[in-house]
C-alpha cells in the first residue's frame, strides 16, 4: 500500500492510552487521520472481526540479535542474514521500533560477544542503509564499565547517529544483578564451562576490574552522554546508594532494579522503571531478584523489555491484566508503547491517537494467548 492511500480499520476494538473504543480507525500518509465508533461502511475497509488493535510496540532492552548471530555454541552466522531474520521475529512479535542493545565489553575479554561487535554493528547499518528492515532500528549501548577495553569501543561507536540510549553496566562479583555469589557462581560457570578454580580467578579478576576500571570508566562514558543529550539508563541497581550513583552520572532511566528498595527509591527520584517481560511471565527473575509481577502489583513498573525473547512482550501486556484487576489493558499497553517512545523522546509514536505515526498491531485473543495478526508501520503493512 501506498503511504499516500487510505487505510481503514473496522470493527475493532482500539486500544487507546486510557480507554478502549469499538469503532474504525483511519490512516492517512503515514498517521493516523481518525477514530470513529462503529463500523465502516467503506468497500475499502477492512474487517478486524472484533480483534484488538494495539500501538506498534516499543522496545529499549533486546539482545535477541545475538542469538541470531551464534544461534549454538562455536557457531557463527552471517551477519546480514541475522539482521534480517531478527527483524522479522521482532516484526511477528509486534514490535515496530526496537532499540537493539549492543554490548560494549564483556566480562571475558575472549568471548564471541566481543569478537562479533564490528561485523553486527555493520550488519545493522547496511541493512538500514538498504531498507532490508522492517521495524524501526535504533541503538541501545549497553557499557559493561569494569570492562578493560570499554572506552576504545565508546569512541568508536558513541556518535552513530542511530544510539538513542546508553546503559552504565557492572557486572562485577557480589553487587547489582550477583549480589548473591552464589548465583554469580552458578551463572557464569555454567556459561563459561569453568572449573571450579577457573571460577576463583575468574572472580578475583572481576573485582580487581571493578575496583581499577569501574568509576574512571562509568564517569567518562556518562560525562560523553550528557554532553550530547543521550538518555542514560541504569543497569539492576540493587540499593538507594546505587539509585543515586545512577542519577548522579545523569541517568534518568531505572533499568531493571534487582530489589523493591531500589525500585521504590528509583520511582522517588522519578526515575520511570523498566522491567523484563520474561520476568513478568516466569513470575521470578532468572537470577534470584526481585519478581516483576511484584513490582507491577506494587505500582512500581513503568516499561516492560523483552530483553531476551521478543514474543514476551505483548504476552506479559495480557499476564498482567488476568493477574491483577486495577492494571487495565490500556494501562499495560502504555508500558510496551507510549511509555518507552517518550523516555527516549520520540513523541511521534506509542499510541493510537491522531497525528501520530500508524504503528499498529491487529491482535486476536485466543484462549489466553495474544496472536499477532498484522502489523502496520506507518500505515504500511509489514506483517
């Protein structure tokens, strides 16, 4: 379809931010031109058959790419392929703009995820160059600080103009997501396959980064973000001294916070909260931390990532509303949509309201489970 052809949407209900309409939705060049109740008499229209139409979803957090690129152990994939194939998951998944979170350091130095950086950033940029995709790409980069190596990587990729968001990470031994050794130590051997005193030095030389590296790092790279205006998020604070550690070097996202605590001195300083849709399905965090069925029940969510699977994010929208009554489907709607377009300041999109961008997901419920139906981008179909 032609941007500059109607699109019309009937007999559907739409999700907007703070209501659901049974009507027809109109699109025109791109936006939305109208939202009518009842149903279209237009031979144009398209019957929704009573389906939910829903916002293009909005994604911070997902490393799903990587998957792609090294879809086993020892194997790597082409890199343009991979690009292609992750969009069209994240597309079938609803997600309309994604920002894909590129790691800068590990805490190996010989790890695939370090040697594959050049080959996945180029990847992402030619096939935007070639309009091989069919989501919105930005960037989220993902700063592992107590990483040697951190700040060559920065200076090579801080000024792609497609970074819409920088996380300060800390990976280190006995704080944020591993306060609990013992789930570092169950996490990173099973990872790594190592033995029980590769574990030990392995460990020493974490903290050893963090004590050398840490500050120097986390400082230069949140002094470069606020010079330029780049959103700065947190990365699984654990205490209200890390919440102020985060909004000292200018943060003003709260990306997964690993305890109520931080996550209730997060909102204070008005941090919005962002939280896994895997853990809002799982009902646990993978790695001993806070639910975020608890947080969401405690009003303490505000955005939800799909971090590491795509479809879980329009899944967790529905757990939330059959788990808990006072959160309405608008309301959870707004935390895959509205919500993480304005944390990064793209006000053209996230909701169904005129004059905004047509991102639209048409989804059938079908015995507790969300099937994505179509997907429109700016009122072209691309699903």
């Amino acid at each position: 379809m032609s941007r500059h052809k109607a699109l019309i949407l009937s007999n559907a209900r739409i999700v907007r931010q703070h209501d659901i309409v049974t009507g027809t939705l109109h699109v025109r060049d791109g936006k939305i031109a109208t939202i009518d109740t009842g149903t279209s008499q237009l031979p144009q229209a398209q019957d929704c058959g009573g389906d939910y139409l829903l916002p293009g979803l909005v994604e911070l957090h997902t490393d799903n790419l990587e998957k792609h690129m090294k879809p086993r152990p020892g194997v790597l994939w082409p890199a343009l392929p991979a690009v292609v194939a992750h969009d069209a998951q994240l597309i079938a998944a609803g997600i309309t703009t994604v920002l894909d979170a590129i790691a800068l350091g590990e805490v190996r130095e010989d790890t695939q995820r370090v040697a594959l950086l050049d080959s996945m950033m180029e990847a992402l940029r030619s096939a935007r160059e070639q309009a091989l995709l069919r989501a919105d790409h930005k960037l989220h980069l993902r700063c592992e600080v107590v990483y040697p190596g951190l700040l060559p990587m920065w200076e090579r990729f801080r000024d792609d103009e497609a970074v819409q968001l920088v996380s300060l990470m800390d990976h280190s031994p006995g704080q944020r997501q591993f306060v609990n050794l013992d789930k570092y130590y169950e996490y990173y051997q099973g990872k790594y396959g190592l033995s029980a005193a590769e574990m030990d030095t392995f460990m020493a030389q974490q903290a050893a980064n963090a004590t050398r590296y840490g500050a120097n790092h986390r400082a230069a790279v949140a002094s470069y973000c606020r010079q330029q205006h780049i959103v700065i998020a947190s990365h699984d604070d654990a205490s209200c001294e890390h919440v102020h550690e985060s909004l000292d070097a200018g943060a003003s996202l709260a990306e997964f916070p690993t305890t109520q605590a931080a996550a209730q001195a997060s909102r204070q300083q008005g941090m919005p909260i962002i939280m896994g849709a895997p853990n809002v399905m799982r009902g646990y965090s993978h790695s001993g931390n806070v639910s975020a069925r608890a947080l969401a029940e405690r009003g303490l969510v505000d955005i939800l990532s799909s971090d590491y699977i795509p479809s879980s994010l329009l899944l967790a929208v529905f757990k939330l509303v059959e788990l808990f009554e006072h959160i309405s489907l608008p309301q959870a709607v707004s935390w895959v949509s509205r919500q993480p377009a304005q944390a990064i300041g793209l006000q053209d999109r996230g909701a169904l309201d005129t004059g905004l961008r047509a991102d639209i997901v048409r989804v059938r419920h079908l015995e507790n489970l969300p099937l994505v139906l179509n997907v429109w981008k700016c009122g072209e179909r691309v699903y």
